[in-house]
C-alpha cells in the first residue's frame, strides 16, 4: 500500500498545481497576440510599421479553450491518481500524460494559424523543445513503471519544464502543469513499485 504522508503529498501537489495552472492561464493571451500574433495585422504607412491586434476581449475564448484543454489533462490525472491507489497499471497511464503540456501548445499554435510574416522568437521553439523533452521522459517513466529509473526520468521531465519556462515565461500555465504531473507522478511511484515486483 501506498505510504499515507506520499498519497497525502501527491494531492496536495495536485491541488497546488491546478490553481496555478488556472490563475496563469491569463498568459495564453500573450502567447497567441505576441507570439502567434493572431488576430492581429501588420500596418504601414510608410514610415511606421506595427503589428496591431484585437483587444483583449478578443482571445477570451481561445484562451478559455487552450485552458479547457489542459483542464481536462487535470481530471484525467484526478482519476488516475484515485485509481492508481488500487491499480498499478493506471500509474502509467498518469506518466503518459507528460505529453499533455507540449501537445497543448502545439494545439494552441495550430489553432492560432501564425500569418507567414510573423516572427515566432527561437525561444519559443527551444521551449517546445524542452516540453517535447519532458513527454519523453514521462513517456520513458511510464514504459519502465516499477523499474527504479522511473523516478529518474520524471526528474528530468520536472527538470525540462522548469527549462520550458525560463525560455518562454509565456508558457507558464503549460510548464507548471508538466513539472507538477512530473511531481505528483513521482510521488505516486513507489507503492505501484512494490505491488508489481510482489506480484511478479
């Protein structure tokens, strides 16, 4: 059984994350006006050129679907951290939502359709870059499930996050959510551990 201060541990992280997740996902507007520059147009008179875009009333809705997104990576992890109390097998589900943050941002960049002249920083790429390194490694967590790599690997997954956001600050609400899956995961890790090796 799981130890009772690791499950009690494991929700709190949880709940620390949603609300973080939730009170940054304001930053989603930056995200598709600054970067994505959608809705916006480049206007010149001459002299002076600018992008000028919708205010923002107008990426209310985008913003509220990317967070609706990554809303439901949350009740997903909920209940597979219920049932990974009883089930080991739904532990690695939990690990293979790791790739939740980079594919909600590569959904957010498809939904936004970038004009051809907008100029997306390689920050912005180096960032995606680093998600795509923390579902790796959560993906590599959930393939090794009782082995005692796992952990390792969902260190390096909170680690690439931490990355993801120091490169692009704009991503907070994706790269909180990825190093607090990476975290809860791990702390959900060891009892599933044990009950697989009793059980083999």
């Amino acid at each position: 059984m799981q130890s009772r201060p690791r499950r009690v541990a494991a929700w709190i992280v949880a709940a620390i994350t949603a609300v973080c997740v939730i009170t940054t996902s304001i930053s989603w507007v930056g995200i598709l006006r600054d970067v994505f520059r959608f809705r916006c147009d480049y206007l010149s008179d001459g002299e002076y050129a600018d992008w000028v875009c919708a205010d923002g009333i107008g990426y209310i809705l985008p913003g509220l679907v990317l967070l609706g997104l990554e809303g439901l990576v949350g009740i997903a992890a909920i209940m597979l951290l219920t049932l990974s109390q009883r089930r080991p097998g739904a532990w690695r589900a939990l690990a293979a939502l790791g790739a939740g943050p980079v594919a909600i941002v590569m959904t957010a960049w498809l939904l936004a359709d970038p004009p051809a002249d907008a100029i997306v920083p390689e920050t912005f790429w180096f960032a995606v870059a680093s998600l795509g390194v923390l579902a790796a490694a959560s993906a590599a967590a959930s393939c090794l499930g009782p082995h005692v790599g796992a952990p390792v690997c969902l260190g390096i997954a909170a680690a690439a996050g931490l990355v993801a956001l120091l490169l692009q600050p704009g991503l907070v609400s994706p790269c909180l959510l990825g190093v607090g899956l990476s975290i809860v995961t791990a702390l959900a890790w060891k009892p599933h551990s044990r009950a697989e090796r009793g059980s083999g």
